[in-house]
C-alpha cells in the first residue's frame, strides 16, 4: 500500500509546479507568507495543516481561481511547466484547462451527467458527436464512475449520491486532459464508503496526472500521498517525503500537529 | 399526563387559529369571483360569448364588447415583457456578476426605489414627460425607419399603445430586476468556482450554470413582472389614450382591461353598461388566474425534471 516516495526520490524528480516566495493577500490581510514549495511530477502530493492555515489559499493560486474575488491578491511566482502563470499575459481559459479543480463539495452543474463532462469538453475542443461521447466515457471511466452511470447518462447529476457527484467532478476536470489536478478537501463532505472510492481514485490518477491533495484529514494524506506538506499560519513549515513527514518530521510544529497536539 | 392534554389543546387551538387565517384568503377569493359572477349576469345574458369576441363599445347604444380591452391588455403586457425581461436579466447580471461591489450596492439600491415608487407617477410623469419625448423623437424615428411596417405608421401622437407598453416596461423592470439579482446571488460561489474552474468565461458560466442553476425563480421573477403589468391600472390610463379599437399601429389610441375599468366605472349610468364592466373585470381576473396557473405548472415541470427520474 504504502508507495509514500523517499526524500531522495523528491529530489531526484522532475517538478511540476515550482513556487517561489508566493505572498497572498485577503484585502489587506496576508494569508500566505513566502510560500516555496516544488510539486514533484506525477506524484500526489498532500497539504496538511490546521483549519486557517493557508492549503486551500495556496492551491488556488495554481489556477488563480482567487481572481474571482476582487481583493484577492498573490504575489510572487508560481512556475508551471516552465512559465510563470502569475504573469498578467497568461491565458486563464487555458491554464484552467490544463490545471482541473476539485471543490469541498461536489459542485455538479444543472444538467445531464453526460452534459457535465461534455460541457468543460465543449468549451475548449472542437468535437463531434461520436468523438464528443466517446470523451466522455473515457472521462468517466478514469473517474471510476461509468459503470454506474453509463445506462443513465442523460439523467440529472444532482440525482446522484455525494460521492458519485464527487468522482463526476473529478471526471469532469479529467476530461479537459489537464495535467495538474488540485483537490480542496475532496471528501469533507462524503461519507467514508464513498470517501475510500475516491482515494482509490487518486491513487489511479497517479500514474497520469499530477496531484495536489488538500485534506485535513491526516490519515488520508498517509494513505494516498506521495509527499506532504505542512502548513502553518500561512507559512509552509515541512515538505517532504510522506513518510518522513509522518514518522520522522524535522520541525517541532509538524509533530505536534501530526501526533494531534493541536489542529 | 397533565402537561400532555394541555399541549395538546394549545396545538388544537393554534391549528384551527392558522386554519381560519387561511380561510380568509379562500373566502376572500371565492367573495370577489362571486360578486363579479353575479354582477355580470346581465351582460352575460344580453351579449353572451359574442361578448369577448366583438369590438363594439358603444355605451350610447348599449353595445358592448371586450375584444379591444383584451386586445390592449395582451399587446401592452407583450411589449413590456418582451423589452424588460432580457433587460432586467441583463441588469441583474451586471450587478451580480460584473460590477463592482459599491456600483452594484447603489444601482440595486436604485432599483429597489423604482419599484417603490407609486404608479400615479409613472402615469404623471408618462403623460407629460415620456409621452411629449415619444411624440417628437421617437415616433416621427421609428416612423422614418421602420415605417413601412404596419406596426409604426400613423401620426406621432404621444400616447397610444407603444407608450403604455414602454411604461410597463419601466415599471416591471425593477420588480424583475430585483427578484433576478437576489436568484443570481443565491447561486453557490463554489459553483461558480467550478464554472470558471473548467475554463469558462464569466459570460458562459453565467449563461450556462448560474441562470440555469436558478431558472425556476428566475421563471417566478418573470411572472410576477407579467402579473403586475397584465393588471397595471393607473399609469396605463394615463398614456394609452383610452380608446376601445383595435388597431395595427402601436402609434394608436388603446385601452386595456384595467383601464377601461379605472376610467369608465364613474360615467356607467345604464345597468348594462355597469354590467359589461364588470364582466370585463371578470375577464382580467380570468385572465390572470389563467397566467398564474400556466406558470405554477410550469415550475413544477420544471421542478420535476430537475429533481429527476430517481
């Protein structure tokens, strides 16, 4: 089970996203602090932390989904794949295309399953019909969801449970073929049966995609991630290998916050 | 034991005092459709359905006919609708998803006060603001452009059917406004988030997820614009210039419903003329169950397909 990467195999790893003195700011309340991190490629990395502390700020730098709101401000560098995506000139349209999302709660959109993973389709490729449903199925197949959707695609996704919604989010931002895909505490809202489906999930993504996990949920980080880091007040305190961090950390914070002295 | 018979008179009394404040709404409702009934009576049995179908309103010679106030009713109601509803969801749209939040605060603050304001003064300020404004640039406008369609030909008079039509507008516009806004606002920000997350524009993902997320009170906005413009009374009066024919210019004198009644039932000195009033009332409240009805089923389909086959 345990495929944790060991702190050589960190180093040794290609990045995907590389952070450099990443600052945010709430209006004029700082949220993150020099944030320095190197997503390694291909591999699901876990943020942990306390509630407040900065993960799901951090993440949604990466497809600069703060820009929604206006007093939302980062500073610093964020490099993927090579370009600064902090840079005014960048495409949003298609850095979210290549960067997927996945929210707290399942986020369906109101209207058929098979029009939720064709809709985020649709708007970046040009595809017909026969091209278009055979996307999806590969979508939700790497979703891990056909199976119990393929007789009832055209049914409306807020008809399924939670955790199907959930893995329908998931396929959903598979199927733009991104390469990064940031989770924000994707089973906060799922009950553990549906919760086990996902991160069984994640552990398959793996192998294609690069993963970033937020999670409070520290067992989880355990059982799915590669490597982890752990935030604090907005500072990024320990990164490493999974298994170091959880059975040998470096800092005071981290085994505090690991063996549930606070948080 | 005690405690258990107490309660249970207090929720018995509660349950018939709640009932009985119900009850009213029925009585109430059951009242008026009676006393209309019973009032048209003698129009219903001079004129019978030839009533809703002519056109006559000759009060001298005791003919009379809905066909020109249904007409007006439907024509106005139309125009308003068809120019307030992309407008006001165009607004709404603005001020939720694109303005800046202090921008967004005033306007809708604005939007509120309009739909305050009584509608005597959008009839007064119709009648002598609006209507000269139609009279000397718009009319003669529409009429050198577009003239050579039936509906803009005719002498520019000010008042008439488009006049009326373009009051409704401005009076249904921040009702539908308003109620838009506060669906648009209720769409979850996470849902949004995820919109654009999948690389929407802030126009697709209003388009496609937020207005359809909230479509049923967006649907409910709609109607409650259209209910208050079918019945619309004193500032129609005012600009619609209160003539019972029906005409294919929008240049031309009207009348709806609800303005034939605000202004003829102090000249119906014939009981048959009273009468034809009051079955012109009986139509417009028809009318307006009918509507109302129409868009009740219409939610509730739509409730049911969004709920799904589950």
């Amino acid at each position: 089970m345990n495929r944790a990467g060991s702190a050589e195999e960190a180093r040794s790893l290609p990045s995907k996203v590389s952070v450099r003195n990443l600052n945010f700011y709430y209006g004029g309340q700082q949220a993150l602090f020099d944030n320095n991190i190197d997503i390694p490629e291909k591999r699901v990395t876990a943020i942990i932390g306390p509630s407040g502390c900065g993960k799901s700020t951090h993440i949604r730098v990466y497809n600069r989904i703060y820009e929604l709101y206006r007093t939302h401000r980062a500073e610093g560098q964020v490099v993927i794949d090579g370009k600064n995506i902090l840079l005014p000139s960048v495409d949003l349209i298609d850095l979210r295309k290549r960067v997927g999302m996945i929210f707290q709660r399942p986020t369906p959109f109101p209207m058929t399953i098979f029009d939720n993973i064709a809709y985020g389709l649709k708007l970046h490729y040009r595809v017909g019909r026969t091209e278009l449903s055979d996307r999806v199925e590969d979508a939700l197949k790497r979703g891990a969801l056909w199976d119990e959707v393929k007789d009832k695609l055209g049914e409306p996704a807020n008809a399924l449970s939670g955790g199907q919604q959930q893995r329908l989010c998931i396929a959903r931002a598979i199927a733009t073929e991104p390469e990064l895909i940031l989770m924000d505490e994707p089973c906060s809202a799922i009950d553990p049966v549906a919760t086990a489906k996902i991160e069984d999930l994640i552990q398959t993504l793996r192998d294609n995609y690069t993963v970033v996990l937020v999670t409070h949920n520290m067992q989880q980080a355990a059982r799915v991630s590669d490597f982890t880091a752990f935030f604090y007040k907005g500072y990024i305190i320990e990164f490493g290998a999974t298994k170091q961090i959880f059975t040998n950390p470096a800092e005071r914070e981290t085994e505090d916050y690991i063996t549930g002295r606070f948080g | 034991m005690n405690e258990t018979t107490r309660q249970r008179r207090v929720d018995r009394a509660f349950r018939i005092l709640t009932a009985s404040c119900a009850l009213v709404v029925i009585v109430l409702m059951g009242g008026i459709l009676f006393e209309l009934l019973r009032n048209s009576g003698m129009s219903m049995k001079e004129f019978g359905f030839g009533f809703l179908t002519s056109d006559a309103w000759n009060p001298g010679a005791g003919e009379f006919g809905a066909a020109s106030s249904i007409f007006g009713t439907v024509v106005s109601t139309a125009i308003a609708m068809l120019l307030a509803v992309p407008l006001s969801l165009i607004i709404a749209i603005y001020l939720v998803e694109v303005a800046h939040p202090r921008v967004s605060k005033i306007v809708g603050g604005g939007i509120e006060l309009l739909a305050a304001v009584p509608s005597i003064i959008y009839g007064m300020w119709g009648l002598f603001v609006f209507a000269a404004l139609m009279q000397e640039h718009v009319q003669p406008w529409l009429g050198r452009w577009f003239g050579f369609l039936p509906l803009f030909q005719g002498p520019p008079m000010g008042i008439g059917m488009l006049t009326a039509g373009l009051i409704l507008t401005l009076m249904v516009l921040p009702f539908i406004t308003a109620v838009t806004r506060d669906v648009l606002q209720m769409v979850p920000p996470v849902l949004k988030e995820s919109a654009h997350g999948v690389g929407a524009t802030m126009w697709e993902a209003t388009r496609h997820i937020a207005l359809k997320y909230g479509r049923r009170g967006i649907v409910g906005a709609v109607f409650l614009g259209f209910g208050r413009a079918l019945g619309e009374t004193m500032a129609v009066t005012f600009v619609i210039g209160n003539s019972h024919r029906i005409s294919s210019s929008l240049f031309d004198a009207g009348n709806t419903i609800a303005s034939s009644l605000a202004n003829e039932f102090n000249e119906a000195s014939e009981p048959i003329y009273l009468s034809s009033l009051f079955e012109l009332a009986l139509v417009l409240f028809g009318l307006t169950l009918l509507f109302q009805t129409l868009a009740h089923f219409w939610v509730s389909r739509m409730q049911r397909q969004e709920a799904g086959s589950r």
